[in-house]
C-alpha cells in the first residue's frame, strides 16, 4: 500500500525534537497531500515522545519498534492502508 519514511533526531534529556522530522510517503497520498501527511505525521511523532514509556530512550530500536506500531495504527484509522513504515530516529 505504500512506503512512509521517517527521519527525526531527538534530544534524549527532554524528549523533544531537535528539529523537525523529514517524512517521506511513497504511493500513500497524492502529491497535493504530500505537505498536510508530513505535517499530520510530525504531529503523531510528538504526542508519541510526550506519551512515551521509561526505557525506550535507551534502547533506539525498540523506540523505533514503538513509533512503527503508533504509525501504522494512525494511517490505518485514517486510510484503511498497510504501508510500509520505516523510522529512523537519531537520539541525541
């Protein structure tokens, strides 16, 4: 159904972004819709860090295993699609 790419760094001390995510769909929405998903997905990502549990700052692949499960139910509630989720998050 798609490919969505997600590449974020994270300040580890107060779980925050350090800068904004760069999100990238493939075959998921049109191009007009492009802007609005990345920025819908940049709005999942920060309730994310704010709901997050205690531990998975220190172990990245499970952050990332975390952040997979919480997209795809979003884009599935929202398009009743399966993309491919692939995050890529940087801690700092």
């Amino acid at each position: 159904d798609g490919i969505v790419v997600i590449v974020a760094q994270i300040d580890g001390q107060n779980r925050s972004m350090s800068s904004r995510p760069n999100v990238t769909s493939f075959g998921l929405v049109a191009d007009k819709q492009d802007k609005q998903f990345a920025k819908e997905m940049e709005e999942v990502l920060e309730l994310f860090l704010i709901n997050l549990k205690d531990g998975l700052m220190e172990n990245p692949r499970a952050l990332e295993n975390e952040l997979r499960q919480v997209v795809r139910k979003h884009i599935y509630r929202k398009m009743k699609k399966y993309p491919l989720i692939v995050p890529h998050i940087i801690v700092m």
